[in-house]
C-alpha cells in the first residue's frame, strides 16, 4: 500500500473489505464462513530484497489483527511463492488468533515455487507452523495442480486438510485480456478427481467465474451429500 500512499490506511482497507463479504453472507441467507485473505507482499525478502523478515512479520500482523477486528471466521494465506515469505505470515497470524488457518502456496509448472522447494517440503514446514489446512493456488490449472497437491496429501499425516484452487487453465491473451480456457464442465470433473484423491477443500483461482464454482459445488454435494454445512457464528455488525 505503500506505493499507492495509503500505508495508514491498512485497518480501513480491510475492515471495508469486510463489511462488503458480511453484507453479501447476510442477503445469501445461506450458512457461509468469512474467511480474511492475506496475500504476499509483492516485494522480495531480504537477503534478495529490500524487506528484512520482521518487517514482513509486522506488516502481516497489521492486516490479521484488522481482519480479527472485522470479525472473520479463519483466516486465507494465498498465492504466496516464497516458504520464507509464508512463515512469517503464519507466524503473525498464530501470534494473535487460534482460528483456522488455510496456508496456499502458488507453484510453477515443474512443481517447485519460486523460492525453490518442493510440494513435499512445503507441505510439511506449514503444517509445523500451524496450518489448519495446507495446499496450492493460482499459477497452474486443474490437471498440474492435482499432481501437487497429491504430493502434499501423501507427504503429512492423516490429520491434516488439503486444498487445492486451480487457475481455469493456462490463460491467451486476446487483445488486452487474458482468457482462460478450461470450462465450468471441466472443473466439475477435476472436482471429483480431486475429492476422491483425498483433496478437502476444492475451489478456483485466476479465471473461474461464478458458473466453475456452482459446478464444483454441485458435484461435491453429490460427492458428500451427508455433509452439511455449519452455521457461521452470528456477528455484531460492522460500523
């Protein structure tokens, strides 16, 4: 927020983020959790970059205590592609709250992140750092991402929750967008693919639109029909 000159206004930004998810849960009338998203810094850490890890720390402390403020039911670590990175968001999260935490790194195509390590390893360090759930994100499409995230299934114990929100496909750009070719059809099938590996909690990053998340959600009511979902706390409302 710095370069955009709005560093002070940390809290504001996401207690209005907030407030906005809170209203749309309400018209919904259906049970849904609020998650607080947390994203990386886009900026490198030192020894690479200019932020030293305990300005990281305390940048990812400011944005959790805000989204706590605000009332969220657990909290979202996503798109991040450097372990080091996601540590110190973990650990500023975990310093302040014993919420769930659902920890996403974003991996390349040949199954590493950019700081080097694999799914395997990944998988484990978050788990040690107090992930709830751990998995993958954006980067990659249904098909790649089912390989990483298998890999991480298989290299943690039994206990833990993975997650995976594939991109819809590899994008093209047309003129000035970018267009994505994996349809809602298709992310349908990779959810039940995806269900009956193990994967406990599926969803869609760069691309999916409202129609690939109703066909994931369909197929995993058909998947699980004795899931229910559980009421999310009620709040007091948000000023």
């Amino acid at each position: 927020l710095a370069e955009h000159g709005l560093e002070q206004s940390v809290r504001k930004i996401n207690r209005a983020g907030a407030k906005i998810a809170r209203e749309v849960r309400e018209m919904s009338e259906t049970p849904i959790f609020l998650a607080g998203n947390i994203g990386p810094l886009g900026r490198l850490l030192a020894p690479l970059g200019d932020i030293e890890l305990t300005e990281a720390r305390a940048a990812f402390l400011e944005q959790a205590e805000a989204l706590l403020e605000a009332g969220v039911d657990l909290f979202l670590l996503e798109t991040f592609s450097d372990l080091s990175e996601m540590r110190e968001a973990l650990a500023a999260v975990r310093s302040v709250t014993d919420l769930p935490i659902v920890a996403l790194m974003s991996f390349a195509e040949d199954g590493t992140v950019a700081s080097g390590e694999e799914p395997w390893l990944i998988a484990k360090t978050m788990q040690e750092q107090g992930a709830d759930v751990i998995g993958a994100n954006c980067a990659t499409g249904p098909a790649n991402m089912f390989d990483i995230v298998t890999s991480m299934r298989q290299s943690t114990n039994e206990q833990i929750f993975v997650a995976a929100q594939p991109n819809a496909g590899l994008p093209k750009r047309v003129g000035s967008r970018f267009m994505y070719g994996a349809t809602p059809e298709y992310f349908a099938t990779s959810t039940r693919r995806f269900l009956e590996a193990g994967i406990h909690l599926v969803g869609g990053c760069c691309g999916t639109t409202p129609q690939h998340i109703a066909a994931m959600s369909k197929v995993l009511l058909e998947y699980a029909p004795h899931v229910a979902a559980q009421q999310a706390p009620a709040l007091e409302p948000l000023e």
